[in-house]
C-alpha cells in the first residue's frame, strides 16, 4: 500500500462508507419492491375497475413509497452493514486490518454517521412526510378509486363539537365556504356553569372571527336571572376556527407533527383522555434512534470474531430486529393502557436493545 500510515484509515473509511451506503441502498429497494408489489397484488381488482391510467398508477405507487421507506429503512441498514463487513469477513479484509495494526471499530465512524443521518430522514418521515402523503393517498383514493367527491366538497352535518368552555350543535358546516349552518353555541365559564346560549340561522368565518347572522343570545345571570337579545348581525370572538371543524374527519395518521401537537393539547384541554395519542407522538420521536441501535448491533454481530457465517448471521441480527420490534409494541401497550408512565414505556426497548448492542461490540475481536 503506497498510501502513508495516517492516510490508511481514512482511505479505509471511505471504502467502508462506500459499501455500506451501496448495500444498504440495494437492500432498501428491494425491499421497497416487494412492498409495492405486494400491495399492487393486494388491490389489484379496485384498481383495474377504476380504470385508472398509466400517470394515476404512478401517482399512486409514489405516494405509497415515503410510508415503504419509513417501514423498511431500519432493517435496510441493519442487513446493510451485517453484508458489508460479512463479505469483508469472507474476503479476509477484516483480518488484514486488524494484523496491521488498526483498530477495527475505527473504521465504522463513518457508518455511525450514516446512521444518525439515516435517524434524521426517519424522522421527518414520521412526523411530516407520511402524514402528508397519507393524506393525499387517502384523496386519491376517495376520488379516483373510489369516485366520490373531493372531502373539500362533502358538507358535514347534524354533529357536536365541545371546544374551549364551549359546545357547538351545528346542523351543517360547509367547508368550501367556511360557514356554519343553523348553529347553536352553549358557553360556560370555569366551573362548567352554563352563562350564554347564542343561536343563529348562519355564521360565516371573516378570517380572524366568527359574524352571526339572524340570531339570538340568550344570558345567564349568576342569581338565575335570564337576559335575551336579537340581532341581525354580529361579531363573535371563538376560539375554535373552520380548521377545527374540518380537523374532526382527519386521520391522526395523517397529522403532522404540529397538527398532532395541537390534537393533543385540545383533547387535554378539554377534558379527553389523550393517552393513545401522545403515546404515538412519543413514539414517532423515538425512532429517531433506531438506526443507530441496528447499525451498532450489526456491527457487534459480524465483527465478534475473524470468520463467521453469514447466513446465521443476518438470521440471528433480523431475529433481534423483530424482537426489538415486538418488545417496544408490548412496553407502548402497557403505556396507552396506563399501566407504565408513557416516556418510560416509549424510552424502555430502545434503551434495552442500545444497551444490547453495546455490551456485543465490547465484545468485539480488535
């Protein structure tokens, strides 16, 4: 090797970074393939009958692909790296590093990286991307699937709606133009004492507030008293907006991370149990750190000594995969159900398994 001795791991790095980002990148297309396809297969008969073109198909195949790359990323890598320094075990790479002098856990710096980078790109799937692209599949499929009008077109009607100190009774919200039909709106004051009942024939969102048209308040005063008043027209201050009329058909799988935020806090502010839903706030942050524990695991799992077997393996690292997998379903169940606090149930599996994975690579032949 011409290369002087300070130069050799870097120059080592980059070819383990190299092979790394290619196995990774061959294992999560395939993977993504066979997600797609299998999925195709599965709805194949509705979307012949739609008789959907050759752009809808892909449309549709491209919408389905941040959700495919959010499920499979972690176990892409984790075969990834168990391939990449595998087949240098094979090849007697490993061993001519470690008689040269280096050490060997030097050289997956540059793979580490990869996988908090990897964390990162996890994340925004989980909290803006896939929602996003939930969404707009779930529009697709409503509409040219399924062939019923936009959402954005369906007017929602007869429901209750309770906000902040407030209950509406709406008989029809017209969503296109972000107006309330024959609606009634019961306020009370902090200690859920009914103070106001206000009705109206009609109220329309002026941007920044409510304006009733033909209506009627009526108060009530703390001795019992009652006062009532009709007006043609008026301002009203509320806080709930046409966003939260229109938020009660979303899918909280299609929330972002903001919209997901503020679900939340209204359930609490409210009053509703909010558990399953911070419990899933919690756990599409946690993710974040999944790659990393795979990659460092993998890594433990194919550097443990100079020659292993491949096939047993990449067997034995997907089966703790899907042990880690099945172990933080299992400790997020006890905390949607209240028996474990939320952020120990949540943090629990993947403080378990890093713990796992580092106690294999001290292990590690250098």
């Amino acid at each position: 090797m011409n290369a002087t001795p300070s130069m050799r791991p870097r120059i080592l790095e980059a070819y383990v970074a190299r092979e790394f980002l290619k196995l990774s990148g061959l294992s999560l297309a395939t993977f993504i393939s066979v997600f797609l396809v299998v999925d195709f297969f599965e709805k194949i008969d509705r979307l012949v009958r739609a008789h959907l073109g050759i752009g809808d198909l892909l449309e549709y195949f491209l919408l389905k692909v941040p959700f495919a790359v959010a499920e499979v990323l972690p176990p892409a890598l984790l075969l990834g790296i168990m391939l990449t320094f595998g087949l240098m075990s094979r090849s007697h790479e490993t061993m001519a590093i470690r008689t040269s002098g280096l050490d060997i856990l030097r050289l997956t710096r540059p793979v580490l990286i990869i996988a908090l980078l990897a964390g990162v790109l996890l994340l925004s799937l989980k909290l803006y991307l896939v929602p996003w692209s939930q969404a707009r599949l779930y529009y697709f499929w409503e509409t040219e699937v399924q062939k019923k009008p936009p959402p954005s077109l369906v007017s929602m009607q007869h429901f209750w709606y309770k906000g902040d100190q407030v209950i509406y009774n709406i008989l029809l919200f017209r969503k296109d133009v972000q107006a309330l039909e024959g609606v009634k709106v019961y306020l009370f004051d902090k200690k859920f004492n009914l103070i106001q009942i206000m009705a109206a024939a009609r109220a329309q969102w002026e941007g920044d507030h409510w304006r009733f048209y033909q209506g009627f308040i009526q108060t009530f005063g703390p001795q019992g008293e009652q006062f009532g008043e009709s007006f043609k027209e008026r301002d009203v201050v509320l806080t709930e907006r046409p966003q939260d009329f229109a938020g009660l058909e979303k899918k909280v799988t299609e929330m972002d991370l903001p919209e997901l935020y503020r679900f939340v806090k209204r359930l609490e502010r409210d009053g509703y149990k909010s558990t399953s839903y911070r419990m899933d706030l919690y756990r599409r942050i946690s993710v974040f750190i999944t790659p990393l524990i795979l990659v460092v695991l993998g890594l433990a799992l194919t550097l443990r000594g100079e020659s292993i077997n491949l096939p047993a393996t990449v067997t034995v690292g997907l089966g703790l995969m899907f042990g880690y997998w099945l172990f933080f379903g299992f400790c997020t169940s006890f905390g949607e159900a209240g028996r474990w606090p939320l952020l120990w149930a949540v943090a629990l599996p993947h403080l378990s398994f890093g713990a796992l994975a580092l106690g294999l690579l001290r292990q590690v032949a250098r």
